[in-house]
C-alpha cells in the first residue's frame, strides 16, 4: 500500500535528509612527525598554488608550487614536413620504424623539455624537527598543523579564495626566520647531465638555467628565475613579528607569463602582513571550504574506504579551481626532490587527465570541473592546428601528450599523437552538459567541440568495400608499448568505442539543439562503423578483431565501452551482460602483475557497472592500502609488498586517486544512459550506508540511506525539470512518498518514471 502526499518544494527551502558522513577529525592526516620525502608531505592547495610540507634532513620545509610555472621551449622535430600522420603509416608499411622514433618518439627522452618546473622551498632557520609532537591536516578546513613538545607550534595554508599562501608561527621567539631554498637549475655542465623523461624525472640542471637572483631585507624575501625564451618568475616570502612569541608570514609565486585564464588578485605588501589580516584571509578560506564539502558526502561501513574518498575529495578541491589550470599529472605538487617530476609533470590525455575529472560530475563538483573543459577550450585552436597539420584534414583532434597551451609533446606516438584522443576528451563536454543540463554551454560549448571532432573522425576515416569505416592506423593505449606492433591495421576496441560513443553523443547533442540534419548525419555515420570485437570462444571484449588481451596490462583500453562510455550496460539485457561478465573474467584470468594503483581504481568502477558490490569494494580497498603513500597520494606501483603487482616503483601521480572516487560514487549511485540507479553496487554486507547531493546526469541531487540493510530513505531534488527514470529501489518495503502525485501501483513496477518541475523534491521513506 502506497500512501501519497503532494508538497511541491523550492531548492531554497528544502530540507535535506540529516545523515551521518559530514567530513571530519577521523578523516584527516595525523602523524606524529613530519614526513621525510617530498611525496609523503602534507599537500595544501588551491588550483594555481601548492605547497608540500616537509621534513628535509631535519629542517622544516614548504615546497612551493604554481601550476602555470611551465618551461614551453618547443620540439624542434616538430615542425619537419615529415611530421604527418600518413608518413607513420608509409613508414610501417616499409617496415621501417626506425626514422619514425627517432623523429616523434626520441625527442621526448632525449630533452627535459617542454615541462612543469618545480618553484622555490621555503625553509625556517630555528626550528628543528626532532620535537615535533603531533602534524594535523584537518580536511574540513584545509589547515595544516604542526605541534611541539615544547607547546610551540605551526599553521598553514593556501587561501582557497586568494594567491598567497599564509602561515603563522608561535612559541619560537626571534631567533625564526624563513629563507628562500632555490631549486638546483645550475650547475658546472649541464651538458653530460643525464636524465629521464620517465618516472625517475629529470635532472634539474639538464634546464640550464642560471643561479636565480635573490633580494633580501629584514622581514621580506624576493627571489627572481630567469628561465627560457625571456621566461621568468618570483616567488615573494614576506613576515612580521606579531608579538614577542608570534610569526605571521604569507607567500606567493608570479610567473612573468601567467595562465591566460587566471584573474589577478589583490597584490600584497609587507605592510599587509599582519595577524589581523592572516584571520580574514583564514576566514574565508574556511568559508570556501565548508562550501565544498557540503556540495556532497557520505558514510560507509568500510572505514578505509570511507576515508579514502574524503581524502580524494580534499585533493580535488585543493587541485582544480576554475580559472586555473587543470589537474596534470601531479598538479600543484611538482617533485621537491631536485629534479623535474615523473614524466614532465604533463598532460597526459591517454587516461591521466580524463580519470581525474570522472569524479567531479556525480560528486556534485562541477565547478571545479570546468577548469578541465576550459582548459581544452583555450587550447581549441592550437589543436586545429594540429590536426590540420598532422593528421592533413578539417576537424578536431587533441594531443595525447600535451603542454600547458596544448602543444604536442610526443613520445610513444600511438598514444601521444594518437587517432581519438580529442574523443574521449569530448566525454568531459558531454557530461557536463548532462550533469547541468546549461543550454548555453552545450550550444556554445559542448557540441561544437562534438561536432568538429566528428568532422575530423568522418575526413580521416575510409571505408572498405563493404562500406564500414576504419582508421588508417589505429591502437590501444598501452598495448605492445612502443613497438610498431602497437599499431593496429583494424580499429582497435579502444578507437571504436569512442568513436561509436563520439557518434552517438554528438547525435543526441544535436537533437536536444534541434539540429534535425545534423542529428541524422551523425546517426548515420555511426551505423557506418563495424560492432565492437568479440571473442568467439567467450564473446569477450577483444583488443581488436581477432586479437585477444594475451597478458596482463595496467591499461584497461580495450574496455572502454563498459566504463566509462558505458556503450555496454547491465541492465541492457542478457546480451550486454554477458559481454561484461567474460570480458571481467578474463581480465582477472590474466592477473595484476602489471597493473597500477590506477588500473586498480578503474576496475572498481568497472565492478560497480557490473553490479558487484563486493569484488568493487575490494578493488579499492586494495588501491588504497597497497598503492598510497602515507599521504594518500598514488604511487603508481605496489608498496605493500603483498604482491598485487610486479610494478613497485613509486612515481606520484593523481589520476588514480580520482578513479577511486568514482569508484566509490558508482557503487553508490549510477545514472548512465537516462537511468537511475541507487546503491546499484553495495555489497551485502553493507547494512548502514548513506550519501547526500551525489548528483546525476539530467541535473538531479539525490540522497539516500540504507539503515539495517534495508533502504530506508531517498530524496531527489530537480534543477531543472525533466522526467526522472528511477529503477525502483522500494519493491521490498512500504513507502510513503512526498513531493509528487504518483499512481496508486507506481511503486510495484521495476521502473518510476516521475515528470519534474524546476526546484521540486522528491522524497520517499520507509513507513514507521
């Protein structure tokens, strides 16, 4: 028996479910002493700024950062009349690779540049670290606290709101100064200097550049870096004594070429510098952050998990700010360990960049997502550019590898320069739209970006003689690695999906504009590519036609079209499932020998999509206990000895963080392809659970609470209208629904289709 109650309710008055999982004290970073290696620190962050907070051989230190610090120098190779698409392709047909390494590959290897360079350090004389007591990240206000037996004690952060980083030093006396440590660019001869582009990072001094120049008064500090072609930056480190015992200092870092993007604020001076100053800016530095975290949270019974996520959250909030940048491969932490960071500090559009925006989208962060769709949007023309240039038609494609203005790095070409990338980046488009459902950023935005990527994939495309469409060239990232077996002379799964995905969005783009033709082209050009490639033996998902994933590999590119295209669906039908299910079981058949933590996290999503709770639960279990520094930040390799993986070094970099985000959001709430789905994922075992404001695609808010093992309450919450397609999570309980008129049967069907106005709540709970 269905009870119905009509109470139409606006966003401003609406109260939400009270649920336990708001962040707090059990979810910080606390030790007992200061972390002795650069990506152990305790991170601070606001998009542009970063800091690493440190014990370097005893001395208290901050490693500075600032995401737009890039040394842009340009690949020489790159403007040769070789660099072109069709000569990679004559090239292999020759059997000769060789000339194509050497001109695209070996550039990358051989030069430190272009790259992310680190800033300065600040290091305080007087201050040792041998007594510390206790060190504090408190997520909720993103302070970071350090204590000292003597009762002396340190706080510091980056203003979410503002360009200076602030810290305040008390019990100390006068004999505490800080100084300014530079990086070591210079050095005898740079020349034989060697290094790697890899995960061990190159060499600084491999930079050549000068010993910066450093101004120094009493209570302020200016040092200047000249770089490369008339580049430079200063970072400004100015303090006041307060009182006898007391120290409030603020810092910051100015590039000479700053992120075109990025609005200036307020410039300080010494003067500025005062104790009643460092509590406004500490104030709305709060206040910035409470927001954040009431965008969205949640609580597990899985502890680890649950802080985990948290953790994942604090990281991108303090690493995407719109405005700035977006996530590279270590944002706003550049290595402090007198080198350049693992693989340049980048933008790798191969897997890094996407996985560290999936988690945005349904955790309702989607400010801060922008900065990614900015970002390809400010480099939109460079890539036009390129696309004519290397791939010799009209269009959109993307550099696999790129700079901070979106130029081509190289490097292992099938991915660097790859066929598709501007298709996956278009998903980040697609989901914003989807998420916000703003008509305005779909038609200024989010389907031009769609569309010229579709003309591009429709010039460069040819047919065959039964009129299905194929790529010159195709790959998988990152199958055979380098080699010239690692491009495909059939469309991989990997292209095809995105490609069929790309199709497929950029139909349905069109029909909400109300571009009839262009909907039906684009429809039509999707018919023209072949289905996905299936095993015989198991109709798993194949690398490509006829070639099976024959060993263990850390990138799942041949799954795409699971997650996150979500071309296969669960509840699509025995069809769809059983491609999943084979595809799942033959990728734990090969094993994790050489998986990252990253490949971990993605499977978790994969597993929630399967809607298996618990296998999902373990993969992230997993990444967070075997492949986290003591921080949480992601080291790539297996750290726990416990054999989950051959890989055991530990390059630093995010993506696989923010996969373990989505993770956990997926198990929580699903909502692809026009279907709501809540706790799809959840494990058993899993009696007491609850989110709040996990957001879904059709701009929904959705709370839900799971006491005892049954549902017991639900709430969503339309901005903007719309019909809402709920797979009904009520058939075992009696439920009282507020906020709508449903049919007396509604909630006996398998699905809940609910017409929404703009501002009105949904709720449903379990009668008493």
């Amino acid at each position: 028996m269905v009870r119905v109650i009509v109470i139409i309710a606006l966003l401003f008055i609406w109260q939400p479910i009270a649920l336990h999982g708001q962040v707090s004290a059990k979810h910080n970073l606390h030790f007992h002493s200061l972390p002795r290696q650069w990506d152990e620190g305790i991170p601070l962050g606001n998009g542009m700024l970063g800091a690493l907070v440190w014990n370097k051989d005893g001395v208290l230190r901050m490693a500075l950062d600032r995401s737009d610090l890039w040394d842009l120098r340009k690949i020489k190779e790159f403007i040769s009349p070789n660099f072109r698409f069709s000569w990679v392709e004559s090239q292999l047909k020759k059997k000769d690779y060789d000339p194509v390494h050497r001109l695209l590959d070996l550039p990358y290897d051989r030069d430190a540049v272009p790259t992310r360079i680190p800033g300065a350090a600040i290091e305080f004389q007087g201050i040792s670290c041998k007594d510390i007591s206790d060190v504090n990240l408190d997520l909720a206000t993103a302070l970071c606290r350090i204590r000292w037996k003597s009762g002396a004690g340190m706080e510091t952060f980056v203003n979410a709101t503002g360009n200076y980083g602030w810290f305040s030093l008390k019990g100390f006396g006068k004999n505490v100064k800080p100084i300014i440590s530079q990086p070591p660019y210079a050095g005898s001869n740079n020349s034989k200097v060697k290094g790697d582009s890899g995960a061990g990072g190159n060499d600084l001094r491999r930079l050549g550049y000068k010993p910066g120049t450093v101004h120094q008064s009493a209570h302020e500090i200016t040092y200047h870096q000249d770089c490369a072609d008339g580049s430079s930056y200063e970072v400004w480190v100015a303090w006041q004594q307060t009182d006898n015992k007391t120290i409030t200092g603020c810092w910051t870092i100015t590039p000479s070429r700053p992120y075109p993007l990025y609005k200036s604020r307020e410039k300080l001076k010494l003067t500025d510098v005062t104790a009643r100053r460092y509590r406004q800016e500490e104030d709305s530095h709060i206040a910035w952050w409470k927001e954040f975290w009431n965008q969205s949270y949640l609580s597990l019974p899985d502890s680890i998990l649950e802080v985990q996520w948290y953790r994942e959250m604090y990281k991108l909030g303090s690493a995407s700010r719109k405005g700035a940048p977006p996530i590279s491969l270590q944002a706003v932490w550049t290595a402090d360990n007198r080198k350049l960071p693992p693989w340049k500090g980048d933008f790798h559009n191969d897997l890094n960049t996407q996985l560290s925006y999936w988690p945005s989208y349904s955790g309702n962060h989607l400010e801060e997502a922008t900065a990614f769709t900015d970002w390809l949007w400010l480099c939109k023309p460079v890539a036009e550019k390129y696309t004519k240039t290397y791939f010799a038609v009209k269009g959109l494609n993307f550099p696999g590898v790129a700079t901070l203005t979106g130029e081509p790095m190289g490097g292992w070409i099938q991915y660097s320069l790859g066929p598709t990338v501007s298709a996956w980046l278009a998903q980040h488009f697609y989901l914003q739209w989807r998420y916000t459902m703003d008509t305005a950023f779909l038609k200024d935005r989010a389907y031009p970006w769609i569309r010229e990527t579709a003309v591009y994939l429709e010039n460069i495309s040819e047919k065959d003689s039964h009129g299905k469409r194929k790529l010159p060239l195709s790959s998988s990232p990152e199958i055979n690695d380098n080699s010239p077996s690692a491009w495909f002379h059939e469309t991989t799964n990997f292209d095809l999906s995105l490609i069929r995905w790309l199709y497929g969005a950029a139909a349905d783009m069109a029909s909400a504009l109300g571009y009839r033709e262009d909907s039906l082209k684009w429809s039509g050009i999707e018919q023209e590519w072949p289905d996905l490639a299936l095993s015989d033996e198991d109709n798993s998902l194949l690398v490509a036609p006829g070639i099976p994933l024959k060993e263990s590999h850390r990138h799942f590119s041949h799954l795409m079209a699971i997650h996150p295209l979500g071309l296969l669906d669960w509840n699509n039908g025995p069809f769809d499932t059983r491609i999943i299910n084979s595809s799942l079981a033959h990728l734990e058949k090969l094993g994790s020998d050489n998986w990252c933590g990253y490949s971990w996290a993605w499977l978790g999503s994969m597993y929630a999509r399967a809607h298996m709770g618990k296998k999902a639960a373990n993969a992230l279990k997993i990444f967070a206990t075997c492949f986290c520094s003591p921080n949480s930040f992601h080291l790539n390799g297996d750290q726990s000895g416990t054999g989950k993986s051959k890989m055991t070094y530990r390059p630093f970099t995010l993506e696989g963080n923010f996969a373990f985000a989505e993770g956990i959001q997926e198990m929580l709430l699903q909502s692809q392809n026009g279907r709501i789905q809540i706790f799809p994922a959840v494990p058993a075992s899993w009696a007491n659970v609850s989110f709040h404001n996990l957001r879904t695609e059709g701009a929904f808010l959705v709370s839900a609470e799971r006491k005892d093992g049954e549902l017991s309450r639900v709430e969503i919450v339309s901005e903007k209208g719309g019909t809402v397609n709920l797979t009904n999570p009520f058939l075992r309980g009696d439920y009282e629904v507020e906020g709508i008129q449903l049919p007396p049967d509604a909630l006996s069907k398998l699905m809940i289709k609910m017409e929404t106005k703009p501002g009105m709540k949904i709720e449903f709970h379990l009668r008493d």
